[in-house]
C-alpha cells in the first residue's frame, strides 16, 4: 500500500500545526514540571471545531474518519507536546465511538455537541485492578432497580478523571456464570462522573504529568436507564468500536512523539562540534537516527492503513494492534536514540527529549502492552492457539 495525504488531510495538518504553534517548549516544560490539564489547548481545539473532527455533521462534528483524525492527532503531537498534548484531546476521538455507533438520537444529541464544543470532558471507565485487560471478567457490577441501574466497583488507569463531567463505563449487569460467552453480559453506560458516589484518586506516574491518571471507587451510583447504550449485555462488541481506532491513534501520535524527537537530535548534531567536526557528521551518530526514521515512516504507513480500513468498515483488528506495536516501539527507541544524540544534555529538562523519552514509554505499556498484542497476532493473523 501507498500512501499519500490528500488535499484536505494535508490542510487539516496544517490547520492543526498552527493551533499548536503558541504551546511552546517554554508551555510544555512547565506543565511537565507543576501538572494542570492544558485547557487553553483543548479550547484552542474546541475554538476551531477540531474536536469532533471525526463525530456526525448533525451533532456539530465534522464528519470525517480516523484517518483524518489520526493525521490530525499525529500533528499535536509533533508539535512538540508530545503525550501530553495528545491525551488532552485523545478521548475526544475515539472514547465517545460507541455512542455515535449504538446510541440513540437523543443520547447523542445530549452527549455529543458539549464535547465538540469544549462544554465537557469525558473519561474512558474500563479497565479494572484486578482484570486489567481480561476486560471479560471485570468485577464491576451494575444491577437495575427500576428506571436506574446501580453501580459499585473499581476502576484504574482512567485518564483525564480529574476534570471529566462524564464517564463511558463498561460494567457487568448479568453474572459471568449466568452467561453462554464471557463476552456476554457487559453493558455500556455513558453516564454523569458523580463524585458524590465516584471518589476520584489520582495517581502519581512518571510522565504526562499534566493529564491526569486515576483509580476510581464506586459506590452506589445511580446511572438511569436511559444512560444505557444500545442494547444490555453487548457491551463488549461496542467497546470494541472505540479499541481499533484507539490503536490507530496511538500508532499515530507515537510517530509524531518520535519525529519531534529525531528533529531535535538532527539539529543538534549538525551544530555540536567535537574533535572539530559536527556530531552529525559521524556514522555512529547518523546510522542510528537514520533506522529510527525508517522505522517510524514503516509504523506510520500500518497506522494509516489500520484506519483507512476502520473507515471503509473493513477488518483491522490485526492491522490496528500491528501499528499500535510498531508505532510504539519505534517512538521509544527514536526519543531514546535523540536522547544518546545528546550526550548528557539529554538528560537535562531544557533539552526537552527527556520528557519525550519518559512520554513515549507510556505508549509502549498502554492501552495494551506489546506481549499482548503478539499473542493477539499470533492467534488471529497466523492462526496460532491462544496462549492466554
């Protein structure tokens, strides 16, 4: 496959580059240093209507694919916030999938528009302390008492908490020994984040200090009815409408992670001089960021495809989790090597690579790690018995 951006996706980069522009190193090393979600760029986004870039014309969105909105996010990224700047907008993309897919008129008439325009935040509730990615036997329950369900259970690793309205939480409403498949039996709610009930903790990680992360406590809290999305028990294939493109997007954003840190590194090896000659001129320095960048073009041309066949409505699970591992690996071995490039200016903050070391390694371990996805592939694309 051969790609190339089109007309339009050329002009949503360039759209999306100049947004970024005014969030600078200086911006980013701040909030890298004293956290704070960034909201003067999710409302810079919101401002110019990027954020429903891939949400229905009729619901104030743009109507466009995750193509579009991987090239859009891929951008934020290598702009130069990194992580950071991603995950502030990241959510917006693919966690609310499952409701323009299964939800009715008037679910996405409630929950789309105030997202597209900035109005309100949502997290992603799914995965579970003791479940992690057995998603089929999460433990948090949600049983009906008349027009409402009632929830209590824990959740972990949910990003942006602190500051969502709302959560879209995958819950189990029938016992997994009352069902015929374990994939039966979870339901999806797009639901109000009420603290009275949801105590929101945050914690304490080694990067994207400025979007938060969280485990959840949830006692008693009253979800009505009509907070339900499509039909109960099928929650499970719905989520999986928001974790195909999730990959993509992170396959994406990795390469802009990496490319903004081989740009670094270029620079600097072409100004450093030592033993009268630029770094850069030295194949030791070269070779090394020259396979990065072959490796980070290679992961983004499987990140492209991953979406253009989520977008034709084809299969991609095999594709989507192929870029997410290679997109991945590719970003943390290029912020590492820039990191090198640097010598033990690398390790200082004013360089910036640091931090993208730090945030590119997030992208290795979630939203599924790559021992998982080789299992995935093994079964699925070379038909190989099910290791777990």
């Amino acid at each position: 496959m051969t790609y190339q951006m089109t007309e339009e996706q050329t002009h949503i980069r360039d759209a999306v580059t100049r947004i970024c522009e005014p969030f600078d190193d200086a911006f980013w090393l701040e909030r890298d240093r004293v956290g704070g979600f960034p909201h003067e760029l999710h409302q810079a986004m919101a401002k110019d209507g990027w954020l429903g870039i891939a949400m229905p014309e009729e619901y104030g969105g743009s109507g466009l694919g995750i193509t579009e909105a991987a090239i859009m996010m891929q951008a934020i990224a290598e702009s130069g916030g990194g992580n950071s700047a991603a995950s502030a907008i990241h959510m917006n993309i693919f966690g609310l999938n499952p409701v323009v897919k299964f939800g009715t008129d008037d679910q996405k008439k409630r929950a789309l528009p105030p997202l597209i325009r900035g109005e309100q935040r949502a997290c992603f509730g799914v995965t579970e302390p003791t479940t992690g990615l057995d998603t089929t036997k999460l433990k948090t329950r949600a049983v009906k008492q008349g027009d409402k369900y009632i929830v209590h259970g824990q959740k972990v690793w949910i990003s942006t908490a602190q500051v969502a309205d709302n959560i879209l939480l995958l819950a189990r409403t029938t016992p997994i020994e009352d069902v015929k498949r374990p994939t039966d039996g979870l339901s999806l709610f797009y639901t109000k984040l009420d603290r009275d009930y949801v105590d929101v903790r945050e914690i304490e990680k080694m990067g994207r200090k400025c979007v938060d992360s969280n485990e959840l406590f949830i006692d008693g809290l009253p979800v009505p009815a009509e907070d339900l999305i499509g039909e109960e028990g099928q929650g499970f294939r719905q989520i999986l409408h928001s974790l195909n493109p999730e990959r993509a997007l992170v396959a994406a954003e990795s390469v802009g992670i990496g490319r903004n840190a081989l740009k670094r590194a270029a620079q600097y090896a072409r100004e450093r001089v030592v033993f009268g000659r630029p770094i850069g001129q030295n194949q030791g320095v070269q070779h090394p960021l020259a396979a990065s960048w072959a490796e980070l073009e290679a992961a983004n041309l499987m990140a492209m495809n991953a979406a253009n066949l989520y977008d034709a409505g084809k299969p991609c699970g095999n594709e989507a989790n192929a870029a997410k591992y290679l997109g991945a690996e590719a970003a943390v071995k290029a912020t590492q090597t820039a990191q090198l490039t640097f010598g033990g200016f690398g390790y200082a903050k004013e360089y910036h690579v640091e931090r993208l070391v730090r945030e590119a390694i997030l992208f290795r371990l979630a939203p599924v790690t790559p021992q998982l996805i080789l299992s995935f592939i093994a079964e699925h694309a070379l038909d190989l018995p099910k290791s777990y």
